[in-house]
C-alpha cells in the first residue's frame, strides 16, 4: 500500500512540476500579448499560429546563446546563483492544495503533493531562501550595478517579508492551523476568508508584487539605473533561468493568495451541486471526482485571474523610487498589517462574548 502511495505521490509531483514549467513558459507569451493589447499593438504573431510557439522560440536562443562567464567573477557562486533561484521557485508549491480529493479504486487521493501542518511556514521559509539566488548571483559578478542590484533585492525582500508575515497572522488567528488544507477547508463554499480580512489581503497582494521583484517593486533590476541589475552579467540559460523563477514565483503567490483568501478550491453551491450530482448519477463517488475536478478548474481559474493581474500591474504603474518603496514598506504596510491583527483579535473576542 505504501508503495503505491508513493507511486501516486511521485506522479503528482512530476505532474505539478510540469504545469508549473508550462504556465511559467507561457506567462511570458501572454504578459507579451497583455502588453500589445493595452499600447494598441499586435505583441508575438510570427512564431507559430497566433505566435503560440513564440516561447519555445526564446527558449531556444537562450539555450544556444553563448554562455559567458565574466573573467574577474566568482565562477562557482555565479553559476550557483541562478540554480538556487530555480530550485527555491520549484519547491514552493510542494503544499499547495490544487483541489480535494479523488476516489479512485476504493482509495483517498488528495491533490497535494504533500500535506505538512506548517503549511504556510514552509512556504516562508522556502520563499525566503530565493533572494539567496538574487544575492549570490549578484555578488559574484563581480560588477557594481549587480551588486547594487542584489543589494537592494536584500533589503526590499526583508522589509515586504515582515509586513507580509504579519498580514497571515490575522488569517491564521482565524483558522486556528498552519496547514493549507485545513485553511482551504474552512472556506467551504463561499465562506472565504477575503470577507473576513479585505485589509490584511490588500496588505498581502502589494507583498506579494514586492516579493516577487515585479513593477512597481521592480528596483532590483531597473534598468534605467543599473542596466539590468543583479543579472545585468548573466547570459544564456542562466539568464533563463532567473527570469523563468520570476514567473514561477508569480504562479506560486498566486496560488498561495487564491488559498488563503478567496477559498483555494472551493465555490458557492459546491456541496448543493455534489448532493444533485449524487442523486442523478445514483454514485456517490463519481459526484465527488466531478466536483473535485471542478474544484481543480476553479483552482485555476482564481490562479489565472492573479496572473493577469500582475501583469495588467506591470504596463499600467510606473516604478516606485527606492526610498517610496522603503517607506511603504516599513511605515505603512506593518502599521496597518499590526492594526489589523488587533482589530482581528477584538473581533474574535467580541464574538465569542456575544455567541
């Protein structure tokens, strides 16, 4: 039984890692065509029909572009960097539940690679290690506008980590775990959290913009400044792979918000539409796989909608300067990401006082 368990366990991990590669490859295909349609132009046409084949193109060139390595660098650190970055990106999503569970031959098979009660812990912990990447690589290039780059991904992570942190402390203060399948079961229906903690997800949502490097949190690599930041030195397919953790790290954020705040797999009338389903099927189990695989497309669709919405962010809002983004960070998110864990904690005193 073990063994197929692991087996079941080793698919699904192999099936995550595919869908994150191939969002993570077509993310820039329709950040490109997102990008055309809001300056009125066309974006990628020529490379296959519609240009769909336009990001296995710019794979290609990267993987055959020469890979340099610059003389006075530090050439182990350097090619380290872009692999820590790649690796922390991947391994993110190892606690994140895609949807409920499936019957298949009288057995459980929940969608979740694997099932920790620290969920969300890991997910810090994991998420944190990727400015390793950013600084490593910086560093070793040995070249002043990547370390200022690497330098300043230093210091913007650390300071949106800890308003962000203390944003999930009210959502945690609601669920009374760690771990994102309880998370994800407690907003059964349309009982999500976003009702309960709007503030702590607006806090959350410009975390996640600066976490994940993007505009108008982008300073680690603007290029108007320091030419291309902490890759500035980077070619090839370590230049590939930086760029690719960036749009892996969108899709992860974007589950992780779709989880915590707006239900992870659920929707409204799931368990009314699983009863009715039962009762036309007259099979108890094929209800639940349906609603299952539906909960999974919805899953999706909540993870899209953020995707789009990060780079819909992107061509609309200019980049903040280094000293707004330091401000926002350290004199406005944690003040309000305090007071909303205080006014949280008065309404679930106050609550259990009245009921």
């Amino acid at each position: 039984m073990e063994s197929v368990d692991l087996l079941y366990k080793g698919i699904y991990i192999l099936v995550i890692f595919g869908i994150t590669l191939l969002i993570a490859t077509y993310s820039t295909y329709f950040e490109r065509k997102i990008a055309a349609f809001i300056q009125d132009r066309v974006g990628p046409n020529r490379a296959g029909p519609a240009g769909l084949l336009q990001p296995l193109a710019d794979a290609g060139k990267l993987f055959f572009k020469e890979d340099f390595i610059p003389a006075k660098s530090s050439k182990a650190l350097f090619i380290i960097g872009p692999g820590i970055a790649m690796l922390v990106a991947t391994m993110s999503s190892a606690v994140i539940p895609f949807g409920d569970m499936l019957i298949v031959g009288g057995r459980e098979l929940f969608l979740q690679a694997i099932e920790v009660n620290i969920g969300v812990l890991y997910i810090f912990g994991v998420v944190s290690l990727g400015v390793y990447g950013l600084m490593i690589g910086g560093w070793a290039s040995n070249n002043k506008f990547s370390l200022l780059g690497a330098i300043r991904a230093a210091s913007q992570n650390i300071s949106y980590e800890l308003a962000m942190g203390l944003s999930l402390i009210a959502v945690l203060m609601l669920s009374g775990s760690l771990s994102l399948r309880d998370i994800a079961e407690q907003q059964a229906g349309f009982n999500w959290n976003i009702w309960y903690q709007p503030l702590g997800f607006i806090i959350f949502l410009v975390c996640a913009f600066a976490e994940t490097n993007r505009t108008p949190f982008d300073l680690p690599e603007s290029e108007a400044e320091l030419i291309g930041g902490y890759h500035t030195e980077y070619g090839s397919m370590k230049l590939g792979m930086y760029l690719f953790a960036e749009y892996i790290n969108i899709f992860v954020v974007s589950a992780v918000m779709a989880t915590l705040y707006f239900g992870a797999y659920n929707f409204p009338f799931m368990a009314e539409l699983q009863v009715w389903l039962t009762n036309v099927t007259e099979s108890a189990v094929t209800a639940n796989n349906i609603v299952t695989l539906l909960g999974v497309g919805v899953m999706f669709l909540k993870i899209f909608l953020f995707i789009f919405f990060f780079m819909w962010v992107r061509w609309t809002l200019p980049r903040f300067r280094y000293d707004q983004l330091m401000k926002l960070g350290w004199q406005i998110l944690i003040p309000l990401a305090i007071l909303n864990i205080i006014l949280t904690g008065g309404g679930i005193l106050l609550k259990d006082y009245l009921f």
